[in-house]
C-alpha cells in the first residue's frame, strides 16, 4: 500500500510541472492587455504604460517570466493580484472553504440520491421504476443550469418563500469567520437561529449543483449493477439463501462500486473546479466566482494561482479515488 | 419417502423471439443417500431445471411442475422468504466456475461464514471454529491463514474446495453439483471427484452430479439420468446404462467414448441439439437418429417401462442388437 501511495505521489511531479505550465501559458494566450485593463475607460499615458509594463515585469522573456512564477510556486508563492494587490494564496483559501462547502453538500447529496437510485433501477431493470427513474435521470443531466436554478428560485424562493434567494447567510447574524464553512461557523457562533440560516441557504444551491452529478452517478450505478448481476458469484449468494437487499446492497454493489467511484471522484473534481454558473445565480462567494471575475480583469496572477490549485485539489481528489479502489476490490490492490 | 421427487416439471423461457421450451417435462427422484447423475449434451436442459428448483431462474422463466417436493416441502408455491430459509441451508448447489463464482471483494472466510450466520444459530467464535472445520473437511491445508485470503489469491481447484465447504456449511440433506469439474484440469478434476465421493459417504447427503462427462458418471454416479433437448429420455443404474442404454442418443454417446472406440477416428453425433427455432415435431433426436423412420419423425415418442430404462424412443434399443 505505502510503495502504491509513493508511486502515485511520484506520478504528481509531471503532472504539476505541466499543470503550471498550462495555467501560466491560459491566460497570455487570450487577447488583452491586463495593464489596459486595469486603466479602464480613462486610458493612460504611453511613459506610465511603459513603466507599469517593467513593474509588472512584462518586458522580460516569457521563459523567465514563468521561471520566476515557477520558483514562486514551489516556495508556495502563488504572487499577488493586480487588482486587490493581495496574496493569491490568501484570496483562494479565503474563498475555497465557501466553495468546498457547496460542493461537499452537493457531492453527498448526489451520491445518497444516486447510489440508491441506480441499484433499485437495475435490480427492477424495464419496470416502471427503472424507467421513470433513468427518464428524469436523464432531464436532469440535461436541463440548462442557470435555467433549472432559476426555476427553483421561482418556486421555493419566490412563492412558497421557503427558502432565501442568495448569499450564504442572514445579513441579521455576523461572527468572524473561524473555519471558513459557514454550517461550522454558525454554530460555533452560539447566536440562535444562525445555523438555521445557514442550512437554508446552503439547500437551493446544493440541489442545483448536485443535479447534474446525481444524473449521471444514479445511470452509472444501474449499468454497473446490470453488469455485476449477471456474474456467477450473485447466483452463488442467491444460491446460499441471502435475501434480496444483501445480494444486491452488499455483494452486488461492492463489485459494481468501481465505475461508480471514479464517477464520484470526476464529479467531485468539476464541483470543486468552481461551480461558476451557481455560484453566479446564487451569489455563493466562492472560487468559481473569484476565477470568472479575474478572468476578464486580465488578472494574471489570480489566474494562474487560481488554476493551479484547483488543478491540485482535482489531483488529490483523484489520488483518494485511487486508493479506494484499493479497499474496495483486493484485487486492485496487489497490483 | 424420497427426498427429492420432481414429476413433470417444464420451463419456459421468455425471449424476443417467443417461449422457448428448456425443460420439458423432465421427472427427477432423489432419495437419501442416493448419487444420480444428470447427463446430457449443452443446451440439454440440465442446469435449468436444477436452477428451476432452487428458485434462482431469471423472471424471464415459467416453472410448472406437477410436483415439486423436497423433504415434504412443496417447492411450487413456497414463497421467497420461505425458499430461503430451504436453499443454502438443506439443500445448496456449487456451480461450474469456481473461479468466478466467488466475490472477489470478499474474503473466503467472510463468504463460508456468511451461510452460518443466516441460516445457523452460532456466535461469532462458533462460526469461526466451525468455518475451519469445513475447510479442513475439504481438504485446504492451513486453513485458518486461507479463511483471510481473497477468491483470486487461490487456485481453481482450491476455489472449488472452497465453494463445496461453503455449500455444506449447513450440513445440506442434497447437494446439487452443476459441472463441478469442467473448469478444472484433469488431475484435479480427479480430486474434486473423489472429494465429493468421500464428503457423500461420511455426510450421507444425496448428490445430484450435473456433466455432460461420462468418464464423471462411471467413477462416481450409481444413477444416471439422461437428457436431451430439455426432455429426460432414458434413466438407469450406472452400470445398466453403460453395459445395456437403450435410447439409441445414450448408446451413441457411450460409443463416443474415447476408450472405448474401435477405430481410429472417434464416433460423432452428427448435427447439433435443436434449439428454439429447429424443433423436429416427432422424436426431439429424430433428426440426428441413425435408426429414425417416419414414424419417429412423425409422432413424439412413448416412455418405455422401467426395465426399458423408462426410455423416449419408438425402437428401444435391447442387448441383441448391434449398437455400433
């Protein structure tokens, strides 16, 4: 297990040379001058242009320019921005807990929907169920984001007034932040009625974030559980007199969680990548947010920064996967 | 009163292209003790009927019997809950790939312990001791460090140990064994056999031996049932049927033999067992019969009396006549 841990931490050092690669070249590939930018409407001299260009250090080869980024990197220097002129690495860690909140909600919410979903469907393949169930799976992967997000908002926001439209908590409840998870937060904070609020917030956005992940691991885990029983080890547990729910929930779906895992880890990955159209709608202060805006303020270093951490947590995400197949199927193990 | 009696059971499978007929109309008798033999080519309707009785057909399948009893248990109408407290435990079935009729998630210990947990009373320590115990029955050498391994760090053959100790976990009154050794290598095969044979003798189960090797029933059966295209077609003591068969398809599979033939190129069976679209209107073996006339290809053939081998042909074969 440990050789299996290093050789995939060994794997790592490519990967991240070219990930910071791909995140320094991204944003110097797209038109735009970042100091034009910054001036805005009122333009500026071509002197203060010039020297704004040697401050920034745009005058230097690029080949140097990454080096400097590079070494920066490794130092855990991901620069400053140029429009806060704060740490990147402030910025991030002060809006990733928002974004890691979300997507935790959302991610479990898909995974207890969808893992149930996908095996009653398989095991009551061409039913009623199974049809009904794969049919909306299928909507629901489909429908348009920002159109299925605001329809909710329409509904329970806007005429039943159940729950708040954005934001992740009542402007009424302030407490400094101490974990950065708002849930966590609030009750920390002791104040009546701010956990509550928080979970309110927190719901809409979930549901529309985890519409898309529950889709497709709900269909991921009917197809596996189709595969896996037809196996001749189900017959051998049926064989032994197991009843129903254990062939299926335990025989059946320990052998069929493989695909369904590395479907998880994928999801988990695009959640955390910045779920930037609900974070829009919903006003979710997180990354995904933060990327979009420094995006088109030609912010290079939020950019870059930016890009390379959420590259770092999808690989993390996928080194766990890794190793769950591990605990899962013996057999990946020994390999 | 025998253990097992089936009288006229027929299966029928669902498919696009319309019922398809696997068994018909097959009758089995199990007693005590007994080892009967179930022998046929592919696609003869061996497994399916036994898998029938367990319950453990697809829902594709139609079961209809004109009894079904086990133990004086009518199986026809038993309910799911009420079939599992039967299957596994008094009557339990090993299957034809050892290999992956294991979980590989689990370990073997886990999947042996498994059966006593739901169908016996015992404590934890007791399954433990009593898992060993099986494993050491069929043979596994350190069986204690080998309850921890998993399905794929064992051999064929020690796969099927495995699948046989699980299978008697509960000390079944008949165990079923479809094609226990046609996945295995010859030597092992052997072993398997024997292994069977002996667990048969010290538990006094009775044995239902699915192959469609003769070689099997020589060395192992004392009864043997023949089946053709889901039909039954002639049933026998071993050494009636391989001394004196009287249905001219069990004649010419004993002629297939390779110890027994004569020349230099084995004997054949030619043509296939008709399958769901071929089915000849007459005798189901007519079409590859080199005694059939018109009337076999014609009218279905009467079963003959018992000192005939209750045999499914118009001219059972008797001693007399020359067979090869």
């Amino acid at each position: 297990m440990l050789r299996f841990l290093i050789s995939r931490l060994l794997t790592f050092i490519p990967t991240f040379i070219g990930v910071c690669i791909i995140s320094f070249a991204f944003i110097r590939v797209l038109p735009g001058d970042p100091i034009v930018v910054m001036a805005g409407e009122r333009g500026l001299s071509d002197e203060r242009y010039q020297e704004m260009v040697e401050q920034f250090g745009f005058d230097r080869p690029l080949i140097v320019q990454f080096w400097d980024f590079f070494t920066g990197v490794l130092q855990g220097d991901l620069g400053t921005s140029f429009v806060t002129k704060r740490p990147v690495f402030d910025e991030f860690f002060a809006l990733f807990p928002a974004t890691l909140e979300l997507s935790f909600c959302a991610i479990v919410i898909a995974i207890v929907l969808g893992l149930p979903a996908g095996v009653i469907a398989a095991v009551n393949r061409g039913k009623f169920f199974d049809r009904a169930l794969m049919s909306s799976a299928l909507v629901g992967y489909s429908m348009p984001i920002f159109w299925w997000a605001l329809l909710l908002i329409i509904i329970f926001s806007g005429n039943l007034g159940w729950t708040p439209v954005s934001g992740r908590i009542d402007l009424l409840y302030f407490f400094p932040p101490v974990t950065g998870f708002m849930l966590i937060d609030s009750l920390l904070s002791g104040q009546d009625g701010a956990f509550t609020s928080a979970v309110r917030h927190l719901i809409l956005p979930s549901i529309v974030l985890a519409t898309i992940p529950l889709a497709v691991i709900a269909r991921q885990t009917r197809s596996a559980m189709l595969e896996v029983l037809g196996e001749d080890y189900i017959r051998t547990a049926r064989s032994k007199g197991l009843a129903p729910p254990r062939v299926n929930g335990l025989h059946a779906l320990r052998n069929a969680m493989i695909p369904v895992i590395t479907v998880i880890g994928l999801s988990v990955g695009m959640l955390l990548a910045g779920a930037i159209l609900t974070e829009t709608i919903f006003s979710w202060p997180g990354i995904g947010k933060w990327m979009v805006d420094s995006i088109y303020r030609r912010d290079y270093p939020v950019v870059q920064g930016g890009l390379l951490m959420v590259a770092l947590m999808v690989m993390v995400v996928n080194l766990i996967v890794d190793l769950t197949y591990g605990l899962i199927n013996p057999k990946i193990r020994k390999r | 009163m025998s253990l097992l009696t089936i009288k006229n059971l027929s299966v029928d499978f669902d498919t696009a292209g319309g019922m398809f007929r696997a068994v018909d109309g097959v009758d089995i008798n199990v007693d005590q003790g007994d080892i009967l033999a179930i022998v046929g080519e592919s696609g003869s309707g061996k497994s399916v009927s036994m898998l029938a009785m367990m319950g453990l057909l697809p829902w594709t399948a139609t079961i209809t019997a004109d009894e079904m009893s086990f133990d004086g248990i009518d199986l026809r109408d038993l309910g799911p809950m009420a079939r599992r407290k039967v299957i596994g435990r008094d009557m339990s079935m090993i299957f034809q790939e050892p290999m992956s009729s294991l979980n590989p998630c689990f370990t073997v210990g886990f999947q042996i312990k498994e059966s006593l947990k739901i169908h016996l009373d015992l404590d934890r320590a007791e399954r433990k001791k009593r898992a060993i115990e099986l494993m050491e029955l069929v043979g596994i050498p350190d069986p204690e460090r080998r309850l921890k391994a998993f399905p794929h760090q064992l051999s064929g053959g020690m796969s099927q140990r495995v699948m046989i100790a699980m299978a008697l976990a509960c000390k079944p009154r008949l165990l079923i064994a479809d094609e226990p050794t046609t996945a295995l290598d010859v030597t092992i095969q052997a072993q398997i056999l024997d292994l069977l044979a002996d667990l048969q003798k010290e538990t006094g189960m009775a044995l239902i031996l699915i192959t469609h090797d003769m070689g099997v029933v020589a060395e192992t059966a004392q009864r043997v049932q023949v089946q053709y295209a889901g039909q039954k077609v002639e049933e026998q003591e071993v050494r009636g049927l391989f001394s004196d068969p009287h249905h001219p398809y069990t004649a010419a599979l004993l002629a297939a033999l390779p110890e027994r033939a004569t020349e230099r190129h084995l004997p054949t069976i030619p043509g296939v067992v008709p399958g769901q679209y071929d089915r000849p209107q007459g005798c189901l073996f007519s079409p590859r019969c080199k005694f059939a006339d018109d009337k076999c290809r014609k009218t279905p053939p009467p079963v003959q009396p018992p000192d005939l081998g209750l045999a499914r042909c118009h001219y059972p074969i008797t001693r007399q006549e020359d067979v090869a």
